[in-house]
C-alpha cells in the first residue's frame, strides 16, 4: 500500500506568540509555508521565537528538506509577538520565494505608510507619557506598558526590515488586501488561497486608525511634575489641596482616588485601543490544498470578523475547515462566539499558540477553550501539548513542537 | 443686620409684603449658550444668555440643597476659589460675567444648568427629586485633566474633564487652547441626566440588553439638546437663518460643539438630526451605545418636527396669505417670534413626554419598545386628545427606524398601552406551568393609605406651606406615611407574585414608590401611585462570572390610580430556558448571556485588565467613565 501524500502543520512553542509551519506535497518537492514568528516581551514561556525557535526551525529545514528555503513567508501583522522572531539574523541565509504582508505594510502605498506612521508615533507618545507620569506599581500601568512594548515599531524595525528586503532570493512580496478573488501562486502549486482580510474599505482604515493623539496627551500632563505643570488658569487662582479652608467643599479621599484611577484606565484604554488597531491589520485566509482547508486568521478583530461571518461564502468555507489557527493566542475578542457556536466543523483541529502570563489569566479563556471543546473540535494547546503518541494524526516533539498531519487523497496538482 | 432690619420694619404693621424677608422664587444667573463657541449670525461673539433657575439657600460653592459645586482639581491637587452667589455684586448682576479664565463663573454655570435640568425633571414627574440619602448630587467642574466628563454613581458625582484643544486640528477653537468641558452646556445637562436616570432607575445601567445603555445615552441627550430650545435668541436666531427650517444642521440639533471641534472633529459630537433616511434595519445593526442611542433621539426629534411643523402651520398660511410658501429673504420679525416660541413650546412638550415616560417603565431591562410603550401610555393619561398628533407622530419615528415594542399586536395607540392585566401568555414567567392569570389586577386593599399618601402631596403635611411652597418645593410623604406604605406594597405584590411575572417562593424587594401628581388637559389633578418591585435570582458564582457580574433579576412597575385600582402593570419576567412563544422568544438568561457575548466580541480591553475585573466586566462597560471615553476615542 502507497502511503497517501499528507500536509503537515508544525506548530512551534514560542511561548505567548505564533510560529507556524505548513508543508505541503508536491510533485518535485514539497513546498513550505511560514506563517510567523514572534514571542510577546512579556511572555513568560521557556522558550522565545528569536532566541531559540529560529535556530531550531532553520536546523529542521536543513535536516528535513536539506536546504535553507521557505516557499512562502507570511507574516500576519507587525506585532512583536507574531514577528519578533525576524530580527534574527540568520533568516538573511534563508531563501524564499514570496512574502505575505497585510496591504498596511506595503511601503509604496499612502494610505498604508501614514497608518503606519501614526501607529508609530502614537506608540512612542503613550510610551513617553507612561514613563514620565506612572508609577508601574499599578496593576493597569503595569498592562499599558506591556502592551505598548509588543506595539513599538521602533525597536520592531529589524524584524520588519527582513521581511521587506532581508531574505535571500529576491523575493516577491504580495500585499493582502480583501475582499479578493481566490488566488493561485506559481511558488505553491495545487494551492488556493481564500483571502478574507484585512478589508481595505474606507470604514476599516477609519477603525485602523489609532487614538489621536489629543486623546491621550493629557496622560504626559498628569503626575509628573504638578507644581511646573500645565495648569487651566492664571496663578492666584487656586491654591494647594491642604490649604483649602472651605471645609464644606472638601473632596472625599475616594473621589480623590477615582480621579487617580482615571488616568490609569485612560493609559491602558489607550494601549489596547493602539493595540487592536494593529491586530485589526492581521492578514486572514484560508490556504485550500486538495480539498483540505486550513484556516489562519493572525489576530484579526471584530472588523474582519463581522465581515466575513456576514458573507456567506466565506462562512461556508469556514464551515468546511479542517484545521483552525485560534486568533489572539485564545483570548475572548478574536474568536467570536457566534464562530465558535455557529460555523466551526466539529471533528477539525484547532490551535492555541499561547504561554500563560500571570497578569492576563483570561488568555486562553477558559469558556472559549470550553466552547470549542463542545463543539467536539480536536484543540491542543501550544503550551500543553497531548503526550506524545497519545493522539492520532499529532505528533508531539517533547516542549519544541507539535505536528498536525492531514491525509490527502492524492497530490495536489498545478 | 438682618435682625436689625427686619426689628425696623415691623413698626408698619400693614406692610403687605416684605422684600427684606420673603425669598424671591427665581434667580437669574447668566451662562455661555450652549458653549464659548457657540454663535449665531447676529452674534457673532461668543453667546450669553440669562436663564432663570428655582431660588435657594446657597452657600460658597455653589453649595445648595440638591447640587454641591466642587471645585478640587485633581491631576493638580489643587482646590480653586468657590463662588459665592449670594454676594450682593452677582445679586444684582445675574452672577459672573460669563468668561473662560474665571473659574468661579465655571462654578456659576455648571449650578445653573444643572438647576434648570432637575426643575426640567421635577416639573414633568410632578414631584420634588432627592439625589441617595438626601444627599446632594457632587459637581467637580475641573476634576481630572482629560477628554471626557463622566457620572459616577458610586460617588453620587458628576466629574468634568479640561483638556487643550488639538494644537493640528483644533477647528474653530484656538490651538492649544484649554477646552472645559463644564462650560459645555450639552454635556452638563448630560452628565446630569445620567443622574437623575440613575437615582429614577438605578437598574438601568446594568446592561442586560443592547438597548439598555443605549437608552441611557439617548435619555441625556434628549435633554440636552430639547434645553436648547429654552434659549429664545439662538431659537430667533436659528430660525430666521435657516428660513424657519429647523431641520437644518445648526446649532440648536447639534450636541457639544466645542468639545467635537476640540477633538479634532471639525464638528459637533452628536447631532438630533440624521442625514441619513431612518432604515429599518437600523435597529438590529447598530449596537454602540451612543450611536444606538442616536436612533432612539432622532426618532423623538422627527416626532418633535411635526408638532412644530403642524404648530406653525396657521400662522405661516396667515402672514402669506393662504399660500404656505414663506418669501425668499428675511423673514418678518413678528413672524420670527411667534414661530420660535411654538418650536420653545413644542420642544417643551416633547421633553415632558419623554421625561414623564420614565415613570412608566420598568424596573429593569428597559428597551426602546418599552420606552415607546411608556410614552404613549403617559401622555394619553394626561392628554388624551392628542391634539398635535404627537403620540401619533412619536410611533411614526420609531415604526420607519424598526423599533417595534415586544409583544404588541399592533402600533395603534391602543395596542401600546401598557395594560392594567397581570401577565398573560404573551409572558409567562414561571418554570413550572402555572395557569396563565390574565384577569384584572385586583386594587391594593389599603385606600385610606392610598389616601394619605394623596394628602401629603397634594396639600403637604403643613397645608400652610403647601400653599407658600412653589414648584419645586412641593412636600414629599413624611417618612411615616411611607414606613406604613411599604408592607401594604410589598403584601401586595407577594400575594400578587404570578400575576407580576415573579417567582413566589422568591423574595420580593419593593425598590420604591411615590407618589406623583400632574394636572391633565382638563385642568384635573390627576395623581398616581408608582411602586417597583425587583425579584433577584439566585446565581452561582461561576454563572455570575459568565455575565460579567450582572445579576439576573426580574422587575414589575405597578401603577396605582388615586382609588386604589391599578392604572397599569409593566412587567419583566425572566426564563431561565429558552422560550419561544408565538414566533416570539421571551426574555430569558439564555438573552442575556448572548448579549454578554456579543460584547465580549467587540471588546479590545478587557483581557488586558486584572481578573476582578474580568469578573465584573459587564458592570464595568456600564462605567459612564469608560463609555464616554470610548465616546470620544470613536
């Protein structure tokens, strides 16, 4: 008996981020798809994308193809825990065909290179205001500044750098835009790939587009230094809290600690308002090989989300998947339960990429673990992989990597 | 002196009043209309205007019975100058001269917005309002530097942001200039509604349905931009530069002008008037509260067009002769002010009708289509006439944006009045499959308590003061009255548990009740007795965590006539299976776990926040705080 020809999806530890690698059969050799690689600053996992996957992913390339090639680099938004792994040094050694980038990347597009300027800057402002105005002693001061670290572009450059000009071999670069036709490449013979974001229609750019920065530059003004701060009105005007003698008009201590509080919550509304912004620029497709669908939504918002559970042929795509990469390393507003309840296929996989962080306890959440179990969907998590050999069709490479096998019925042909 | 001046005047024992002594009803304060940016074609200096608010003992502050001024700063720890009103120099000149660089006159205008929005509430809900525990309602006018003001009811506090203009886009403010957002007229009376909304309802801001934070907003604006039809120079104004066309986008339909262009808006936050032809599917599609809420405003503003419209109708056939069709060019000045003063009255009446619907609403989980209902019952019980067709109109306006009450046959008036029946089948509220009780709901046992209540209100406990006491000073029960009402309620509704949607093996709270008095189209008193109940379901931890901290309860209003019958019963049950009755699913947990879910879906910040708060996160996005600041990031 001839073993059938199968597709293989390597899932990489790489801690709270995403790392995956997908091979496909061919006739010549197979063809070889990477879709990220980062590691969040703050993830607490044993193992880290540029540090230790990288090596690791290039040593398996050697061994297992004999060659330092990716047919395609996809790389689903520029966040740091989905690219940081590109700062490193040794993908310049690695040949590739074709680089995948949400039309946001694209240098020679305007509207793309502004968004992307102002996401930087914006950034750098609310990175600028929390260092001179918070002390990090505060539960919501310490989240901002996490998840302005994974935004900020600047120190993100490296990574960006080599996915635009740093492979070898010249490759070509396709900016991803939705709603397109679906696509063949020469690079992935037997491949289709159904493209369901990011949507480049006006309301999206307009939901892309980061606070302004009027909404936070009150943040810099607060705390510091009070007595040489801003201040609304002439001098003479009003005086220092405990010289005030109308004792009629005091303020209470929690009112006064409310007001405190405020400026916290502005800061970390703020980041995550910064930070979904950029997820909302999260490449999403479905790659369609011999009839097997694999579904790789990065960590796309409610936006793309909406829009593709209100299309039907879309939905009926979803409906047959077989393998679902769970967005947002399994937190609540990726995934959304109308997907989970309605459209995804019971007996497909599914998988979280993700490390427990103690500060986020709710990522993975539990009820979207437990609302995808029900649904019968086969879910492994990154960092609680089955045992090895315990489970058909998944192959478990102690902490480094899990491997999902997917039977084909016969080569897929150009 | 005082003592010495009224020991003086005694000696003409046949003065008939004495003005060193008797307290003058108003005060006249004097505020930027609408806000520092506000113009109008023959204005084109910032606009002041004069309003005149109910007259109190007020200390520094303003410090008065119902409304504290405080002026703390907290970003700067700081505490600036307090006005003091009663100081003869501002007696004599309707307060400070309205100016951006006092602080003083920022605490002069937020009293006297303030003031105007609770006499607005007083005078539609026939009774004087008390803010917690007797406890004056917190103003701070600079509290925080930010964009945003916002009410929080655990401090029983209205707290107002400063923030400087955008120095890129700062529209018609200068770059960098200082923007407050308590010299907005629009979000004072805003911030304010979402405190009386609170203290009427405090259920209302648990989000048990898309509608419910929706209406919170929609309720504060409503208020906030009806009061600009009490200004009449911007209403002379508007009118005759937009032809007496108050479609228009001008500056009487458009919400927080200063504060939109400050952000970098170029325009007003919100505007009443929607360009865009109402659609029905409006209602299913568009779920973020301020924008939903905008449907719910733009509904009872076309309703308000068509009463200004068929109030002017007369008067514009008259000054052109039989034709209808005004000339091009100015308009007559006469016509001017009559056509600006039935717009004030139009105005006037729609804000009372929507403010004495309130009343008429349940407890808790209220929807647009409750709202409709509750409109629509109130006024008639008052006007039963109708004579401008707004009822009529008002059930236009919801019908063409989809808005359709839950279980009514029909949008005739008579199909969406709330009904003096306990439950029907069109309800059922129980588990077990109790036989429908749809008889009438029987009259409360007690009359002559009823009666009392009546007494108080009406005549007050000193029937001398009743008569001395103006509007707003009306005597509420005695705590007496009300200590021996409460049992006769709560054994009302205990014996009556079924019929009002509620679980009888479950205790019954009776959250409030008062009395309320209005004098309808015949010139009658007519006055009811509104009573709400609140069951509250047992829920388990883990339940509570999956909704986010809301508690699942179940509410009924009962509305009491002056004999003892029930007027009306407003019930919400609440299934804990899935139900679908005639094509119609009934409120049920598994309702309310879908919209936590949805919420859940569109929703960027909660996984970053700590557990606790992802426990109660429900309750949190009902945090005016963080919904204003969303409001301003959109």
């Amino acid at each position: 008996m001839t073993k059938r020809p199968t597709v293989r999806i390597r899932m990489y530890n790489v801690g709270f981020g995403d790392c995956f690698l997908v091979t496909i059969p061919a006739k010549d050799r197979p063809r070889l798809i990477l879709i990220d690689c980062g590691t969040h600053p703050s993830s607490t996992g044993k193992y880290r994308a540029e540090r230790d996957t990288v090596p690791l992913l290039l040593k398996d390339l050697q061994e297992e193809y004999g060659a330092l090639r990716l047919d395609v680099v996809a790389a689903s938004h520029r966040h740091k825990d989905h690219v940081s792994g590109f700062a490193n040094e040794a993908f310049h050694k690695v040949e590739v065909g074709e680089v995948w980038l949400p039309w946001t990347e694209n240098r020679d597009d305007q509207t793309a290179t502004h968004l992307r300027e102002r996401m930087g800057l914006v950034t750098e402002q609310l990175d600028t205001a929390r260092a001179a105005a918070f002390n990090l002693d505060s539960e919501a001061v310490e989240a901002a500044a996490a998840v302005i670290d994974n935004n900020f572009a600047l120190r993100n450059q490296a990574a960006m750098d080599m996915l635009w000009d740093g492979f070898r071999g010249d490759p070509k670069h396709w900016y991803i835009s939705a709603p397109a036709e679906p696509k063949t490449t020469a690079v992935l013979p037997g491949v289709k790939i159904h493209v369901l974001g990011p949507s480049k229609d006006e309301a999206t750019i307009r939901n892309l587009e980061p606070p302004a920065e009027e909404t936070f530059a009150h943040l810099a003004a607060m705390g510091g230094d009070l007595e040489n701060g801003p201040q609304p009105f002439d001098e003479g005007w009003s005086i220092q809290a405990e010289q005030f003698a109308f004792s009629a008009l005091r303020v209470s201590e929690e009112t006064q600690a409310r007001i405190r509080r405020l400026a916290e919550e502005d800061l970390l509304a703020a980041a995550a308002s910064l930070e979904s912004s950029i997820n909302g620029t999260s490449l999403m497709f479905v790659l369609e090989v011999g009839g097997l669908l694999l579904f790789f939504p990065g960590d796309a918002q409610w936006g793309t989300w909406k829009a593709v559970l209100e299309d039907p042929v879309a939905r009926d795509l979803l409906k047959r998947t077989s393998f679902y990469k769970i967005g947002h390393h399994g937190s609540h507003n990726a995934t959304p339960s109308g997907f989970v309840d309605e459209v995804m296929s019971s007996k497909a996989w599914a998988a979280i990429s993700v490390a427990n962080v103690k500060r986020w306890p709710s990522i993975p959440l539990d009820e979207l673990v437990e609302g995808i179990r029900n649904r019968k969907v086969n879910l492994v998590q990154s960092d609680l992989p089955p045992a090895a050999e315990s489970v058909p069709n998944v192959t478990v490479r102690e902490d480094r990597s899990v491997d999902f096998i997917f039977e084909l019925q016969e080569l897929p042909m150009a | 002196m005082k003592a010495q001046r009224v020991q003086e005047y005694s000696q003409f024992s046949g003065l008939q009043t004495d003005y060193g002594t008797e307290r003058p009803n108003r005060r006249r304060l004097r505020i930027f209309a609408l806000d520092p940016l506000t113009r109008t074609a023959s204005n084109p200096g910032s606009l002041r205007v004069t309003i005149d608010v109910p007259n109190e003992d007020v200390e520094s502050g303003p410090s008065g019975g119902r409304l504290r001024v405080i002026d703390y700063d907290g970003s700067l720890n700081r505490y600036y100058a307090p006005v003091d009103l009663d100081e003869a120099p501002l007696l004599m000149q309707d307060g400070l001269d309205p100016t951006e660089s006092d602080p003083r006159f920022h605490q002069q205008m937020v009293y006297a917005v303030a003031m105007r929005v609770l006499e607005n509430f007083e005078r539609a809900l026939g009774r004087t309002l008390h803010f917690k525990d007797n406890k004056p309602l917190e103003i701070y006018p600079h509290a925080f530097r930010g964009e945003n003001a916002f009410f929080e009811p655990t401090l029983n506090a209205v707290l107002f942001g400063y923030f400087t203009a955008s120095l890129t886009d700062p529209g018609e403010n200068l770059p960098g200039q200082t923007v407050f957002s308590c010299l907005s007229h629009d979000i004072i009376a805003h911030e304010v509604t979402h405190a009386i909304l609170y203290r009427l309802r405090p259920y209302f801001s648990e989000p048990t349905n898309p509608d419910v934070l929706a209406f919170h907003e929609a309720i504060a604006d409503i208020v906030a931009i009806f009061q600009h039809f009490t200004f009449p120079d911007v209403l002379r104004d508007e009118i005759q530069t937009h032809h007496g066309e108050l479609k228009a986008h001008g500056v009487l339909l458009g919400l927080a002008k200063q504060f939109g262009h400050g952000t970098g808006k170029s325009d007003a936050l919100r505007s009443a008037f929607d360009e865009r032809k109402p659609d029905a599917s409006d209602y299913r599609s568009i779920t973020e509260p301020h924008s939903r809420g905008s449907l719910l405003v733009s509904a009872v503003f076309d309703a308000f067009f068509v009463g200004y419209q068929r109030r002017i109708r007369d008067v514009v056939r008259l000054a052109t002769d039989g034709t209808g069709q005004l000339p091009e060019g100015d308009l007559n000045s006469d016509l001017v002010a009559i056509m600006a003063s039935e717009a004030g009255a139009a105005a006037q009446s729609v804000l009372l009708m929507c403010i004495r619907a309130l009343e008429y609403l349940p407890p808790v989980d209220p929807t647009f289509g409750d709202f409709l209902r509750a409109i629509v019952t109130s006024d008639r019980d008052l006007y039963r006439e109708d004579r401008w067709g707004m009822r009529a109109a008002m059930i236009e306006a919801f019908r063409v944006r989809g808005i359709y009450p839950d279980g009514v046959r029909s949008l005739a008036e008579d199909s969406l009045l709330w009904q003096a029946r306990g439950i029907g089948p069109d309800g059922p509220p129980l588990p077990d499959a109790a036989p429908w009780e749809t008889q009438a709901m029987p009259p409360l046992p007690d009359r002559d308590l009823i009666a009392s209540l009546f007494a108080s209100i009406v005549l007050g406990d000193d029937p001398e003061e009743a008569l001395q006491g103006s509007q707003a000073e009306r005597p509420s029960p005695s705590a007496e009255e009300r200590r021996a009402a409460a049992p006769i309620l709560q054994g009302y509704a205990k014996a009556n548990a079924r019929r009002l949607g509620f679980d009888p093996e479950l205790p019954i709270a009776l959250t409030g009740f008062h009395p309320t008095s209005r004098v309808g189209s015949t010139g009658r008193i007519i006055t009811d007795v509104i009573a709400q109940f609140v069951q509250n379901l047992p829920v388990s931890e883990e339940e509570s965590e999956r909704l986010g901290g809301l508690r699942l309860r179940r509410g009924a209003t009962v509305i009491f006539k002056q004999t003892g019958k029930v007027g009306y019963v407003i019930t919400k049950p609440l299934h804990l299976e899935e139900k679908i009755e005639a094509g119609r699913e009934l409120r049920s947990l598994a309702m309310i776990q879908r919209h936590v879910r949805s919420l859940d879906d569109d929703d960027d910040e909660a996984m970053w926040r700590d557990p606790a708060y992802f426990k109660v996160r429900m309750l949190e996005r009902a945090n005016f705080a963080m919904l204003d600041r969303r409001r301003a990031r959109r």
